[in-house]
C-alpha cells in the first residue's frame, strides 16, 4: 500500500507522518478529536499548565476507549449467546 506524507498539528504542535490512505483519515480525525478535548480542558482548567492538560486528555481518551472496548465485547457476547440460543432451537427435533 501506498504511503502519503503528512503533518499532524496536535497541541499546537507539528509531527510528519508516513501513512496508508486509510490511517490518513482516521490519524487526522483523531488530531482533532485531541485538539477539541484539549481546548475544552483549558476552558475548563485555567490555572493548569500545558502538561497538566495533555495528561489530562490522555486519560479522558484512554477512559472512553476502555468503556466503549467493554460495552463492545459486552455487546459481541450477548450476541453470540442469542446466535447459540437461535442454533440450539434450529437443531432440535420437530415434533
């Protein structure tokens, strides 16, 4: 697969890049997913200094992540049960 060149302006900050087409769109989403939940921590948290904010939005990040992993398996292993369930009733005998 082909590599694009790009730049990604996180926290004010450039960083070049090599990515495939499809990471291009999802790496600048997520630049400005970071951008947005750090401009909201400094509205918020005034007094706190650049560090302090990055922390801060790594750890509201990575908590969202592991929430919405959790609610996926959750929600990938209630349906693999009804999928069993369905089986089960397919398999057995007709009266």
């Amino acid at each position: 697969m082909e590599k694009h060149s790009i730049l990604i302006n996180v926290f004010g900050r450039q960083f070049p890049a090599s990515v495939d087409a499809e990471e291009k769109v999802v790496i600048e989403e997520a630049a400005r997913t970071v951008n947005a939940k750090i401009k909201a921590f400094r509205a918020q948290y005034k007094t706190q200094d650049d560090l302090d904010i990055a922390i801060m939005c790594c750890l509201d990040i990575m908590t969202e992540y592991l929430k919405d992993r959790t609610q996926s398996a959750q929600k990938v292993e209630t349906a693999l049960q009804q999928l069993s369930r369905l089986e089960q009733q397919l398999d057995a005998p007709v009266p």
